[in-house]
C-alpha cells in the first residue's frame, strides 16, 4: 500500500509552483488543505438543480484564508531580513499577521479603524501581542498610511499589495482542481480589496499551463452593497456593511481583478446586509457550516444570480468561504436573539418537558 505524503504547510506542499528555494526556511502554521464541502440540503430547498462546494477557509490555523498569503509573505520577509511587518486590516489580515510573526520571531505593526473590527479578529490580534495602532478612520485611509510609513521605516508590508501574499492564496485554486479533478463551471468570492480574486485566478491559469486542469471558471465577485466600488464602477469613500471584512471602498486590486472579469467572462455584483446574514444563517442551520458575514457574500450572491438565471443549472460551483463565523459572534448572536436558551428547573421533569414540546 502506498505511503500517503504528509505536508506540514502549503509551501512544503506545492514548492515546485511557489517563490521558494532549497534554503528558504518555512514559517509555516500548517495552513491550508481546507475542506471543500459539498452543499447537500440548500440547493433542494431553493429549488435548484446544481452542485454547490464551499471552501471553508475558516479552519485556517488563524481561521481564515488570509494565512494562504501570509505564511510566504513572512517567509519571504524573513528570508530578506526584515525584522518587523506592518499591515492595515479589517481584522484577518491583522491577527494572521501578527500570529505568523510571532512564528517567526519578528515583530508585527497593525493599523485597524477603531470600532470597524469584529471582536474575535481584534482578541486574535491583542493575544498574539501585536503593536497595535488604532485610526480614527477607515481601512482605505489606514492602507495609505502604511503604504507611506513602509518608504520612514524598516518594516515590510503584508497587505494583498505584497505580490507573496498573491502567490500564497493561488493554491487554494491549486486543492480544488486537486480534489475535484478539474475546475468548476463558476468561482464565487467576496470581494473586498480584490487580492482573493485575484489569486483564485491566478491559480486556474497555472493549473492549466501544466496541463492539469481542463477548462477555466467564470469568476463571480460579490460585494456588499454599501461597500460596492467594483459594482458603481468606481472608489467608494464611506463605506459602509455588517460584513466588516469586505467594508473596503478603495480595493488595493483594482486593475487586476477587472482583468479578471474581463479573462474569464465573469462578473461582480451586490448584495444586500440582508441577503448576506440571511446566507450566513442558512449557512449554519441546514448545512452546519458557520462562516463569518463577509464569507456568506459568495453564497448570497449565488442564490440571487440563480433565481436570476444569470448562474445556469446543471453546473458546478465553488464558493468560497473566507473566514470563521467565531470571527464575529456579536453579529450572530444579534442575529439569534429570538432563539435565546430559555432557563428551567434542574430536574428530569423539566429536561423532558422542554424536549417533548419541541418535538
């Protein structure tokens, strides 16, 4: 029987296809290898006669996908010398940076608009002991700011503008192909500062110059509608969404993801706050799967492009999940208010009771 290889991290696993060489040394948490679930009850409910998958980036070692980019972007950092990072961030991008410096024995700076991050990405970010800078703005002004103190001080930027961070993300494009055998008719993403769509592409396209992958997805990007710049065809100054990791106005890939839509014949679209919770919900109550607002963008927009018509059936689509729902339990637990616990007596009589009139 054939010994089964075991990969530590995504850059052991697909060295040959990454920046790396004989000496660079990994700083690797064990990311990747995602699971790509396969939808069993939502397409019944709605009617539809698809296969939905979802890439459930949420069990990344920091629990989201940003971990993809992160282990090369600090693995190349290190390699070139640098003994500090710096980011601005919505939330993931601060706690995977700061959790992959602390691996590699560096420091991490991470600038984050006061009050715009979701609980569990900033305790992430504060037990994983990064400086962390609080800005009376938005991320889009925290991005210029960082893109300016890189050219004062020695630090290297790990946001999606640092092209390892791209090259990392591209395998998860890589595991799909590996695990479906070929890709899927549509790829849904969120889409917030565009570098996952980009990368997703950018993994397609060198599966198929190897010859692996026999055709290319339509490339499908969700924004949240308060927070839509690829949608109005223009930056967004104020934006504004419960889905705080898409709440971008100015993505830093905004060229390289209108090629995107352009390459593969796809295209970006809104949805609603609304539709997003609604999708996250779905989520968790009929496929057991919790995703963080935001990651429910790609399915909300799913289901509204397919009642639409614009995403035909009988294909095959991947969605893909971009982080944990524990991320952001203020937002679901609003979400669950009316299904609060109810207290009873601590006796069996009571147990039974509230069991039978449920059933």
């Amino acid at each position: 029987m054939a010994i089964q290889t075991r990969y530590t991290g995504l850059i052991e696993r697909y060295q040959d296809r990454l920046p790396v060489t004989a000496s660079t040394k990994f700083i690797s948490l064990g990311e990747g290898n995602t699971p790509l679930i396969k939808l069993q009850h939502i397409p019944r409910l709605i009617g539809k006669e698809v296969e939905i998958y979802v890439k459930y980036e949420g069990l990344n070692p920091t629990g989201s996908f940003k971990d993809r980019g992160m282990t090369l972007a600090v693995t190349k950092a290190v390699e070139a010398g640098s003994q500090a990072i710096i980011c601005a961030s919505t939330g993931n991008t601060s706690a995977s940076a700061a959790a992959y410096a602390v691996r590699a024995g560096i420091r991490a700076f991470v600038l984050i608009p006061e009050g715009k991050i979701a609980l569990g990405k900033l305790a992430q970010t504060l037990m994983y002991g990064a400086e962390i800078i609080q800005i009376n703005g938005n991320f889009d002004q925290g991005m210029a700011l960082v893109k300016e103190v890189a050219n004062h001080a020695p630090v290297t930027i790990v946001n999606s503008i640092n092209p390892f961070r791209i090259e990392g993300q591209k395998t998860a494009a890589f595991e799909i192909v590996d695990e479906l055998g070929d890709a899927p008719d549509y790829h849904c993403l969120p889409v917030g500062n565009a570098g996952n769509i980009t990368a997703y592409w950018k993994g397609y396209s060198e599966y198929y110059a190897d010859k692996i992958a026999n055709k290319q997805p339509i490339m499908c990007g969700y924004q949240a509608a308060g927070s839509a710049p690829f949608v109005k065809g223009s930056m967004v100054d104020n934006p504004e969404t419960v889905a705080t990791a898409i709440r971008i106005g100015h993505p830093q890939s905004w060229d390289l993801a209108w090629n995107v839509q352009e390459q593969s014949k796809g295209w970006f679209d809104k949805c609603s706050d609304a539709q997003i919770l609604a999708a996250q919900k779905m989520l968790s109550q009929y496929e057991g799967i919790f995703c963080e607002p935001a990651s429910a963008t790609s399915l909300a927009g799913v289901l509204q492009d397919l009642s639409h018509g614009k995403i035909k059936e009988g294909t095959k689509i991947v969605c893909t999940l971009t982080g944990n729902g524990l991320k952001d339990p203020d937002t679901a637990i609003t979400q669950c208010k009316s299904t609060h616990p109810v207290t009873i007596e601590a006796n069996l009589d009571a147990v039974k009771k509230a069991i039978l009139d449920q059933m």
